[in-house]
C-alpha cells in the first residue's frame, strides 16, 4: 500500500489555461506523483505524491521547469 502526502503549493504567475496545463502535465509525468491539479484561478497547486520519491523541493522544481515559481501553503 502506498502511502501519500498531499502538498499545496501556490503560484501568483498563473495568467493562462495553458499554464494550467504546462504545470499538470510536468507535474502528473513525475514518478510518485500520483496525482497533480491546478486551479487557475486561485493560484492553487494540489500534488497527491510519495513523500519517498518526491519531495517539496522536487515539486516546486518541477513548477520552475514549467516556467513558474511557487511556494509551498500550510493550507
């Protein structure tokens, strides 16, 4: 059984739905990554990840390769 840790990222750069895009399909091709979503207008980034695998610091360099910054959110 895997055991998954969501992590709430946010991101004030999201001006367009392909950013949306850009940032889910980085993200949901990353292994460990079970599950990526974006919602354009908030800003929010919700990633279901194996904390074994990806770390905070691996997801938000995924948001940077994508051409975004983000922060990780307590909520």
């Amino acid at each position: 059984m895997k055991t998954l840790t969501k992590t709430i990222l946010r991101s004030d750069e999201l001006n367009c739905p392909s950013c949306v895009n850009n940032i889910e399909s980085n993200l949901n091709s990353m292994e460990g990554i079970e599950k990526a979503t974006v919602k354009f207008n908030s800003g929010k980034i919700e990633v279901d990840h194996n904390p074994e695998l990806v770390t905070e610091d691996d997801l938000l360099a995924a948001v940077q390769q994508s051409g975004y910054s983000a922060t990780v959110s307590p909520f």
